[in-house]
C-alpha cells in the first residue's frame, strides 16, 4: 500500500450513505438497504439493465467525490480498494437473508467482537 488506512468515522459513513440514496434515487434503482462501515460498504440494489459491476463503479465514484468534497485526508489518494465483491440475488428469499445480513449481522459483528 502506498498510502494509510484512513477508517470511516460516523459522520463520513453516514455522508456515504446518503449518497448511494442519493444516486439510487437518481438512477431509478431500489434500493433495499445501504450500511457504510468503518472499512467496507454494503448496499443491496435491484437495477434493470446495469451490470454488478457498474453499479458497484458508480456508488464507490459517487462516494468517493462526496467525501473527497467534505474531509480533506481523502484527496489525492484512493478512497477504495480496487474493485469489490458483489452478487446477483435470483430469490425473493436470498434478497431477505441479505438485507437482513446488511442491516443487522454488522452490527452484531461489532457489538460480539
């Protein structure tokens, strides 16, 4: 790595938050849920016609100019690892074990750890 780990302090998770409602909203995604954690990002989107991979382009591009905008230490230097994982949902019940993954197992991994 060529530059420090920089974590996430609420105010910047919640700024990262907002916008991927923000850019949902705009690109006529539904959103399901969205949780910026100190280190990673979890969003669940459903969006016709775009690939994983682009979606998952354009929320860390859009998060990264907001925090770029708003806390100095981002600029100049990446925000994000390269890349991210992300997964296509074919079932109603794989989209509920996910958001319910997304919006409650990462708070219970920090309160258990």
């Amino acid at each position: 790595m060529n530059h420090e780990v920089v974590l996430l302090d609420p105010f910047q998770r919640q700024a990262v938050e907002v916008e991927a409602k923000r850019l949902a909203a705009f690109r006529d995604w539904k959103l399901w849920c969205v949780n910026a954690r100190s280190n990673h990002v979890h969003v669940v989107v459903s969006a016709q016609g775009a690939s994983g991979a682009k979606i998952r382009d354009q929320i860390k591009a859009n998060c990264t100019r907001v925090l770029r905008q708003k806390w100095s230490v981002f600029v100049d230097r990446p925000v994000w690892t390269v890349g991210g994982d992300w997964k296509c949902i074919q079932t109603e019940d794989e989209l509920e074990q996910v958001v319910v993954y997304v919006r409650e197992a990462q708070d219970r991994k920090e309160r258990d750890g």
